[in-house]
C-alpha cells in the first residue's frame, strides 16, 4: 500500500499519521512533548525531545500501520510556528532550549521597537504587528544572552530555524538547512511580497545573515531521509507548511473567501485572500499561505494564544477534571455558564487586541458558582475568541463569511461548535477528517511527487461530517458577546506595562 506520512509536530505534542491515497487516516501515533516554565510568562521546549518524540511517534504510526520506508511515497512536515531553535553547525547540538511562541520575554523589545516608530515600517514589510509572538526578537534574545552565540553566529558557526528547520535538519543528517515561505512569513524578518529575508529587517534585529535557513516553497521533494534515520531511510521530504497553512489546505479552502478555524493549544483563524496579500485595518495579521507550482497565495489571520491549552489548564492547573475529553460533559451538566467569563490570557491577549501584558481572569463568580460552570466559561471561552477574530476578518476582507469550516482537537466538541455557531450565526461545519493539519501536510507532500496530480483532484476528499446551525437569535448572540468584552477589558486592565505587576 503506498502512503504518505504526516509528521505533525505541535506545542503540546508529537504526532504521525499515515495518509492513503483516498486522504483516509490508516494509523497515527502521538507522544506529549514537555513544556518548560523557567519564569512566568517564558515558555519553552527542548529541541532534542522534539526530535525524539517526533521520530518515535513516526515509527509507531509505520508499525501500526504495517508499512516500511518503501511504501512511503514522501514525508511532509508540519509544525509549531514562530518557535525558535539555534543550533550549532558542527555538532547539530541547540546552544539554547527553544523559545516556543507563547512566549513573553521580550516584550519589553516589541515596546522599545513600537516607540522607535518601527512598528508600521514592520508591518508594511511583513504583514505582522510587532509583537513578542514572532521569531525575530527571540533569535535576538539567543543572540545577545547565551554567551558566545554573536560571536559565533558573526562566524557562520549557527543555525536558525523555526521547528520545521530543525526537523529537516536532523532527518538529513545536516545535510540541508531549509524552510518554507508559510514559516518564514512568520519570523517578522521575510518580505510578504519579495519573499525573500529583508536586509532592513536584519540590520534592525542584528541577525546575520548566514544564521538563516534557505527559503523554499512549500510543496517540493527537498532531500531524502539520511541513512541515520533507518525507519525513514530513503524516503523523500517533500513538503513543509506552518500548522495554520497546513489545515487551511488540508481544508481545501484553495479558493478566496474560504476560511477555517483550528481549535488547538490556540485557535488561529485564516481565510483565503488569493494570489495578493490584503492589509488589515484591525490588527489582524497579513500571512504567506503556501508557494505550490510556483503560485503564491495569502491568508488573513488572526491568533488566539490560549484555545484548546485553557482545557489543560482546567485539568492539570485547577483539577476539575482528568482527561480532558471529560470537559465536555462537565460543561453540559449546566445550563449555562451563570453568567461566568473566563478570559484565558495566560500569555497576553493575540489578535485583535496584542495585548502583552493582559493576564487571565474570571469574572461574574457568585457563592453559586461551581466547577462546572468553570469549565463551561472555558469552553465558550474559545468560541468567543474566535468570534472577536471572525470579526476583524470580515471588516478587513470584505467577505461575507457562509460557513466555518473547523478542525483541532477541541472540535470534537459538540457544544463548543455549537455555540460557536450560535455567536456567529453561520453554519459551523466540522469535516470527516479532522486531522486536517496533518492532512494538510500529507496533500502538499503527495502533490510534490505525483501522488495526486493537482489540487482539484483533491476536490472530493473534503467531506463534512456535522453541520451546527445558529440556535439562538442575533440580538441575544450580541448580548452575550457584549459582557464578553466587558470581561476582556478587566482582563486588559490587571497589569500595566512598567512592571508587568499587578496594577
């Protein structure tokens, strides 16, 4: 049987999944990646525990599946963005753990950069807003506070990359040092429209050159897996896309207008703007989609840092569950949520408001509160965030949106898309596969070695599973997110930017 092989790799864990000719899953595999909390507000990851957890959720998915390395017909990788790895060239060893992209630490920077009146100038070069989100000031903290690293990265003696990068590199035996154009447009150094790393950017966040991995399109045969690597041996890499690009692809939505959300670690919005990126009024971010067959396409997207992680924190933060599938039905053993809002701005607010210093909140507690509506408020905590999101992508694009196509783990939710559908007031319309970052990921690999001979022919995979139509009324939809905002306010107002203390 001949397959392609997803290597999905995510904030919170590893994962594999077999792909078949018909986009059907045949096995997947899934080990937790360790999260590192050095200080509040830093998030970080081991690079070398990303690889082994990558590399041993590939070889159960193969065992599972009952397929070798000939059977492979290409690998595709998907992966956490912005995340930032810096490694040395001799001896393929990180010189630091990995800044993973929730994390905070500089926004003291992105403060600095915004009053040097830099921020617009970022903006129309990249698309992005300047925020400590972004890989730029975080190779820049690995520059300037691991001893040794200018001198070395000045030398030619570094490497950077964003976690596709990394992966690319160990499969190869350092063989190549690569990325695509979707995780490149994510660094806050490449050109939106030049494609290309901008010296203006470079000179700014003193990042030489020489550290920065080539740039590529995101469906091409790259190299193949080094002898090293025995289970994957041989095999072609040949696609990589950032983890929001992927599912937008994996969601077929190659023609404008078309948008999904994923309900991951965060929820990340993005909708098809075609062949010429559209500048956003509302803060949202201006991002490259993929490079296929020599065409660019762009996407509007907006991120929410804190989605599916609220669920974890409900579970391992608070214990009012142990599995976090059990949400669910904790959640619905209440009506509502007796008028509780959780803001989950456990790292800052993301788009529309790029609020570094928001922190999370739950307000509307009365004696009558109990953990269920706790988990409750979580819960609709996501769908009103993506609420805000659609939004500002609707006043940006000028795209009356028909239906939400949605994927991530937290969309196996019954009552989140349900209530998601309910705020927005459109149809919210889960696929039958909702591995779709993955699928993503495995379509772009397939395309890039004739496993499938175009994107249209991948027309009649995308089958929808459930649709959730809007059950409550419009002016009670605006109701409730009005008291939403209200709490998202209280939220923005707990630290002030001097101290990032209590206020």
């Amino acid at each position: 049987m001949r397959c392609v092989l997803a290597l999905d790799q995510g904030t919170t864990s590893s994962r594999a999944i077999v792909f078949d000719h018909a986009g059907g899953i045949v096995a997947m595999a899934r080990r937790e990646l360790p999260q590192i909390f050095p200080r509040p507000g830093w998030v970080e990851h081991d690079p070398e525990e990303i690889w082994r957890t990558q590399l041993e959720a590939a070889e159960e998915a193969l065992a599972r599946a009952g397929v070798g390395p000939a059977d492979l017909v290409a690998i595709g990788i998907t992966n956490q963005r912005e995340t930032t790895v810096v490694w040395d060239r001799d001896t393929g060893r990180p010189i630091h753990h990995a800044i993973v992209w929730q994390d905070r630490r500089t926004a003291d920077r992105c403060e600095r950069l915004k009053a040097d009146g830099l921020g617009e100038r970022i903006r129309e070069l990249t698309g992005l807003v300047v925020d400590p989100y972004f890989s730029a000031t975080k190779l820049a903290w690995i520059l300037e506070h691991v001893p040794g690293a200018r001198e070395r990265a000045e030398a030619g003696r570094l490497a950077f990359g964003t976690v596709d990068s990394w992966l690319l590199w160990k499969l190869t035996g350092g063989e190549i040092h690569v990325t695509d154009v979707s995780n490149a447009s994510r660094t806050m150094l490449l050109g939106l429209e030049s494609l290309a790393w901008e010296e203006e950017l470079l000179g700014v966040f003193r990042v030489p050159r020489s550290v920065l991995p080539e740039v590529r399109s995101s469906s091409e045969s790259y190299a193949r897996v080094h002898r090293g690597v025995e289970s994957l041996r041989g095999v072609p890499i040949a696609a990589i896309a950032g983890d929001q690009q992927a599912a937008l692809f994996g969601q077929l939505c190659l023609s404008p207008g078309l948008a999904k959300n994923t309900y991951g670690t965060g929820c990340f919005l993005l909708q098809n703007t075609g062949a010429a990126p559209v500048a956003s009024r509302h803060r949202l971010l201006s991002t490259v989609a993929w490079t296929v067959g020599g065409r660019t396409a762009y996407a509007l997207e907006g991120s929410v840092f804190i989605g599916g992680a609220v669920v974890q924190w409900i579970r391992d933060g608070l214990g009012l569950i142990r599995e976090s599938h059990e949400i669910e039905a904790l959640a619905a053993s209440v009506p509502d949520s007796g008028g509780v809002f959780l803001v989950p701005a456990f790292a800052g607010l993301g788009a529309p408001h790029w609020d570094p210093y928001a922190r999370g909140a739950i307000v509307g507690l009365t004696r009558g509160t109990t953990s269920a509506h706790i988990a409750r408020a979580a819960v609709e905590a996501m769908a009103y965030q993506v609420s805000d999101l659609l939004e500002a992508v609707g006043a940006d694009s000028g795209i009356s949106l028909h239906e939400l196509r949605v994927d991530g783990g937290a969309a196996a939710n019954d009552a989140l898309l349900q209530f998601q559908s309910d705020l927005l007031g459109v149809p919210v319309v889960r696929p039958e596969v909702i591995e779709t970052t993955a699928l993503g990921a495995a379509y772009l690999a397939g395309l890039a070695v004739g496993f499938w001979e175009s994107p249209d022919a991948l027309a009649g995979h995308w089958r929808a599973a459930r649709r959730f139509e809007p059950a409550i009324g419009r002016t009670e939809a605006k109701r409730r997110i009005a008291r939403w905002r209200e709490a998202v306010e209280r939220a923005k107002r707990w630290a002030v930017p001097d101290s990032g203390q209590p206020g």
